[in-house]
C-alpha cells in the first residue's frame, strides 16, 4: 500500500530546504555548527547534500533554524528511509505535509511571534479564515 508520503512530491530535497533555511537565516554555516554543536564541515556538507543530516540532530537544527523540527524529522524520513516513513504513517495513518503547507505554517506561527496560535479566538480570524479558504476552492 503506498502512503501519503510515497504519494507526496517535495519541491526541495533536504539538503536545498536546509540550504534555503539557512540562508533565510541570521546564521552563517560557523554559527549553525556551533549552536548543534557538531563540526562547520559537517554543516557545510549537509546543507550541499553530500552529507545526510543525522536523525539525532534534526531538533537541534530546527531550533537553530526556528523551523517545524516535526516537519523537517519527516521530511528526512521520507528522503532517507522512505520505506520506513511509509510503515510509520500505515500505523499512525498521518499524512505528511506539503511545501506549501509547511511554508503556510511558518508563516502564522511568524506572524503571531513564534507563539503557539489558536485559531479563531474571535470571529474576525474565523471570517477571514473561511474566505481564504474559499480562495483554495476557487483555484
């Protein structure tokens, strides 16, 4: 049976998604390997893809970052070991998140200062969440 992640194409692999992260950031490589206390090097060749990053350093980089460590742990499942994401997501039937959602993502938790958000906490945010909504149907 193929899985939600076998059937869902990333735009970037890891390495250009670390890549493009790093770059949005304030962190040049020296700092990032600092802050995940492993060698500049080893930074250097993950974000380039000559390197996987190491399942057990996932969190680390994504805090670094200020990036979903959830999405960037599946993102590496579904590039590193796609058989075993596909056995995960069977037992726990959860779909993995598209660029495009990881990305919408972000931005609410950017736009609310990195607090955790809750929806509609007034009817304003549920209006205009509706309407964005009808905005996805319409495409």
């Amino acid at each position: 049976m193929k899985s939600a992640a076998t059937n869902t194409k990333r735009k970037l692999t890891v390495a250009q998604y670390l890549d493009a992260q790093l770059n949005a950031s304030d962190l040049n490589q020296s700092q990032l390997a600092e802050i995940m206390g492993i060698n500049q090097n080893m930074v250097s060749f993950i974000v380039r893809g000559k390197s996987k990053l190491p399942l057990e350093r996932v969190r680390a980089m994504a805090e670094a970052l200020k990036i979903d460590a959830k999405d960037l742990f599946m993102r590496c499942l579904e590039e590193y070991m796609p058989h075993l994401l596909e056995e995960m997501e069977a037992m726990m039937e959860q779909p993995l998140i598209t660029d495009a959602e990881s990305n919408l993502i972000k931005q609410i938790r950017e736009a609310n200062d990195g607090h955790n958000f809750e929806f509609f906490n007034n009817p304003r945010q549920k209006e205009a969440f509706d309407a964005f909504l009808e905005t996805l149907k319409a495409s």
